[in-house]
C-alpha cells in the first residue's frame, strides 16, 4: 500500500520535513496548514519541490469549525474555504481535512450540519477537490466516526466523504464490537485513514493527543484491527501517519521519518498486506563489547568480578575476557570513545544471522560496514537506535564460521566461575529515541516487549522497558533518563548471572573491587517489609545487596560503581522475573551521590 506521512510529525521547516518523508522511503505527504504557512515557498514551489522528490500532496489539512454554525459565520467559512480550495489547486492537492466542529456557537442539528457540509462539498468540486469530513475526539457535537458517517451519508455529495483518524477512535475506550461499523461505510466514501498510536493515558483526551501521539505499534492502542476492518470495505487509499508528540517535534526529522515509516512496514506485515523476511529471534548473548580509551580500570574490575583475559584479536586491539558463558570484549582501537568506557556492541546469538540480517535491512535498520581481515568471521551487524552496534553471531552448534575464531588464545590462571552468563544488558537511550527503540526491538529482532515502568530519579522520572526472547536467554533492558542532557549516571550496564551473589559479591570486594554503598535507611526499611533469617539482613548491608521479591520468586542483586559510562550488577535470579525495579529509584539516588570513575 502507498505510504504518506503529515508534516506536523516531524521537526524542521517544510523543507526539511519533505526531505526526510523522501529519503525515509514515504510516497506522499500531508501538507499541515501552519508549516505551508510558515515557508518561504509558494505554492508552486512546495508543490515542484515535492514532484522532484517523489511524493505526491495526498491531504491538505485543517480546516475547522465549518459546519452547524450561525448563517453569518457559515458565509465566512464559505469565504475562507474558497481561497484555500484555490490555494490547494496551486499546491496540487485533491482532498482537504475538515474536523468536526468545537465552535462554541456550534448547534447539535444534524441536518444543519449535513446541509453546510453538501454546500462546502458543492464549491470544493467546482475546484476538483474532495471534502474529508473527520470527528474529533473532543468535537463539540460529533465525536465519533459513525455519527460523522450519519453526517456524510445524509449530505449525500460525490465530493464529500469522511476520514477516519485512529487515534479519535480508538482514544474513546472503543470497544472492540463499536469498530464493526467501519464494514457499513462504503471503502469509496472513505477518503482517507490516519494512523496514530499511543500509550494508555489517563487524561484529557485533547492534551493526550496534542502530546503523546506515537507511532503504530509504539503505544497501547490495536491500530492493527482497526486499520483491518477499514481494509475490508475496499479502502485503497494511502496509510497516512498524523502523529503530535513532543519529542518527535524537537527530535532530527530524518531518523524519525525512518522509524515512521518502518511502523508502517510492521503494521502491513502484521495485516499481511506485505512479507518481508521473518524475524529470527536471537537465542542468546554472545558477547558485549566494551570500547575505551583506557582498559586497565575496566580490566581491573573484570578481574575483579572473576573474569579471565583469555584470548585475543589476531588483528584488533581486542581482548576477550570471559567467566562461565559470560563474555566481554574490551576494545582500545582508535574509535573507542573519548568520553570513557563505554558498551558499543553487542553479539546476540542467531540460528540464522544471514536472515536475521535481512530481516533488519528489510526494515530499514542502517547496515554497518565492517573493517575485517580477509580470515575473519563474516559478521552482519546493524546499528540500533542508540548507536549500539548489534552483531548477529553463529552459535557454536552452527556450521557457519563463528566469531570466537577471530580471537587467539592467551595463557591465563584457571578461575572458579562464580558467574555463568550474562543476566540482561541495560541500555541508557538518547531521549528522543526510546519509543523507536522499543519499536526497533520488537520488529527487527522479533523480541517481545514487556510493560513500560516509571523509575523515581532524583531528578526526575526514568522510563524503562525491557524486550525479551522467550526463554529469558536474551533480555535487553532500555531506559531514558529524567533529563535530555543527563548522561552521566544514567549509563548502561551489564548484569551478570551468578548462583550465590553473597560469594560473588564478597570475591569482589575481597579482590580489590569497589561495590556501590547503599544507604542504611534502605536496610531498615527492607527489615520492616520482609521477615529475614538471622544475619542475612546484615549481611546484605554489609555489601551493598538489595532484595526484591516477586509471585515467582527472589531477586539479590548489588552493582559495582561506575567506570567512564559502565557498570556491572551481579544479579541472583531465582525465579523471579523483573529486574528490581523497586530499587532501582535507591541504586539511581546512590550513583547521583558518587563520582564515577575516568
């Protein structure tokens, strides 16, 4: 199906937001009033700009509080409609958005409504242009998409037909059964179908639209079975993104344009419309890639926690530190990042990296080239949203060539593990791309995403989402922080697996590493919630421990403090099935209090 996305979704000038629309891969647009407003460009000039750049004006859009109003203030409508139908002919667009009104001087008469809507209808044809008639979730006297409908109906104009928005519909709670009338409206009488998602809020519905529009698949919303049974009535118009969100106002328009349109690719795939190549769910970590300027504190704390430098690049910069199934390559190489250490890479395990790939590629993740000696393991990787360059590896069961054959062996002492593997890894996002990220988790690599969690920061309110495989052998937390420009506590981390993190903890701090102080007032009111064998409440405060339970089970887990933008949380998981966020708002207040080390 053609794809269109509206102007006021994306930041920049009209200019700029048309650009992005093209190189995202959109076909059309829809040209929002305010940003024609706003340009330097006639008409003309937008309409020639947007021909170069292959896209068609699929809507211009709104006009307001037209119908069921006063005589005197319908015949200024009249007025007003005329020079934009006349601007629209310069700007080559068909089809106008009309909304239903929420003019205070509005009557609720239907007939009135229908008889102003056929007038403004009869004009707009004279100028080859076709009247979308929309309800607003909020319109004064019609806010619903089957009462437009009636309205629409009973005007009974060639040029006039309605517009579905599901965001207005599906912001009303409906319910699953209220959707079934979408079958009675003729697909020819729909004149267009905007898609918006967005998170299930509890608040005025005009300030939730206006703010939190996202893209589908981003929110709660089933944009999916709607847009299905608009599909069933014929429709053959372009899915149209109209989308009001404040951080994809402030945010670079051509990332967002990408993310748009990959919601869209999702969304056919879902309705079947479209195939691309299925997802390959990856079935483990192979390994995070540490990079820094500097790698003695970060082996240091390696060392540490167990770790053992076992191999090496043949011919990179690279070691390879491992315990148990856990592996962590730390890279000094002239790209690492002069901002201190820092988790650049991840390898995730796939039974099939070449589709999984393609898949990624298929929904537009951008393909990172690889400097590679001719003997190296031929990797794929695509860059995630934030950056974080996600590798996809053979396992060792595969006949594929594996990436641990890239890598020497070196001597070293012979450890008792007391870690096994890497429990989850915790990506800080940039702010404005948590929402993409979920989407881009989810979509490429055919990850489930888990509900949304607020986190109390000091200085603020921290989102965090985690994606998982099935099994939990992959779990990838993501989070923002509670302020655009706070990057220096909220820094990713690696959460290692261990059976008894009261041994690991104690080989720790016994072999020089520094654990993560938490305050006592933490510990008295651990002890007035759970009741705890003797001692065990003692010992936990004695190195940092907190405790979480869940209806599965028990969670301990302690972090080590900060080196450059990494930390390390050893995590002993029986059972349980969160990632302690009830402590996550004490662990934040103690990095706030200390200084991370460079």
């Amino acid at each position: 199906m053609r794809t269109s996305i509206a102007t006021v979704s994306l930041s920049g000038s009209l200019t700029e937001k048309l650009t992005a629309a093209s190189r995202a891969g959109f076909d059309g647009v829809e040209i929002f009033e305010n940003d024609l407003l706003a340009s330097p460009l006639t008409p003309e000039e937008i309409r020639a700009r947007c021909a170069d750049l292959g896209l068609s004006i699929d809507l211009y859009q709104p006009m307001r509080d037209i119908e069921a109003v006063p005589a005197d203030e319908f015949t200024r409508n009249l007025r007003r409609a005329r020079h934009k139908f006349e601007l629209m002919r310069r700007l080559g667009a068909d089809t106008v958005l009309v909304c239903s009104s929420v003019h205070p001087l509005a009557v609720d008469d239907d007939a009135l409504a229908a008889y102003h809507l056929r007038q403004l209808a009869d004009i707009a044809q004279e100028f080859g242009i076709r009247v979308a008639y929309e309800a607003l979730a909020w319109g004064r006297h019609v806010s619903t998409y089957d009462h437009a409908w009636r309205i629409v109906e009973a005007a009974d104009h060639p040029a006039l037909g309605t517009c579905l928005d599901s965001f207005h519909i599906l912001s009303r709670g409906s319910d699953p059964k209220d959707l079934e009338g979408i079958a009675d409206i003729p697909g020819e009488k729909i004149f267009f179908l905007q898609l918006a998602d967005a998170p299930l809020l509890a608040m005025d519905v005009l300030q939730w639209s206006r703010h939190y529009r996202c893209f589908p698949g981003q929110g709660g919303f089933d944009v999916a079975g709607l847009v299905r049974h608009v599909l069933h009535t014929g429709y053959d118009g372009p899915l149209s993104l109209e989308v009001f969100n404040d951080v994809f106002r402030q945010a670079e328009a051509g990332p967002t344009a990408v993310d748009a349109l990959r919601s869209l690719l999702v969304l056919q795939e879902t309705l079947g419309v479209t195939t691309p190549p299925a997802p390959v769910v990856p079935t483990g970590v192979a390994f995070a890639e540490l990079v820094t300027p500097d790698a003695e504190p970060v082996s240091a704390v390696l060392g540490a926690l167990g770790f053992a430098r076992t191999a090496r690049h043949r011919s990179k910069p690279v070691d390879l530190w491992q315990q148990g199934e856990a592996r962590v390559l730390v890279n000094t190489s002239g790209a690492a990042r002069r901002d201190g250490t820092g988790l650049a890479a991840i390898g995730l395990e796939s039974p099939d990296p070449t589709a999984a790939a393609r898949r990624a590629e298929a929904l537009l993740a951008p393909v990172l080239p690889r400097r590679r000696a001719l003997e190296d393991a031929p990797l794929d990787a695509v860059a995630a949203p934030d950056g974080t360059e996600l590798f996809f590896c053979a396992t060792e069961r595969n006949e594929l060539p594996n990436w641990r054959a890239d890598f020497t062996d070196v001597e070293h002492e012979a450890r008792t593990p007391g870690v096994h593997g890497i429990d989850h890894l915790a990506l800080t996002q940039p702010w404005h791309h948590f929402d993409e990220a979920t989407l881009f988790h989810r979509s490429v690599l055919g990850l489930h995403a888990q509900e949304s969690v607020d986190v109390a920061d000091p200085y603020g309110l921290m989102r965090s989402r985690a994606v998982t495989n099935a099994d939990g052998s992959v779990r990838i937390a993501l989070s923002v922080g509670a302020a655009p420009t706070d990057d220096t506590v909220h820094a990713q981390h690696i959460a290692l697996a261990t059976d008894d993190v009261v041994a690991a903890a104690r080989r720790f701090r016994d072999a020089g590493g520094r654990l993560l102080p938490i305050p006592a007032n933490y510990y008295d009111d651990l002890a007035a919630r759970y009741a705890f064998a003797d001692g065990e409440l003692e010992t936990y405060r004695e190195l940092g421990i907190l405790y979480d339970r869940d209806a599965h089970g028990e969670f301990r887990h302690c972090y080590t403090v900060t080196v450059g933008r990494v930390f390390f949380e050893l995590v002993q998981r029986d059972g349980y099935r969160g990632y302690g966020a009830q402590n996550a708002p004490v662990r934040l207040a103690a990095q706030h209090a200390g200084r991370p080390l460079r």
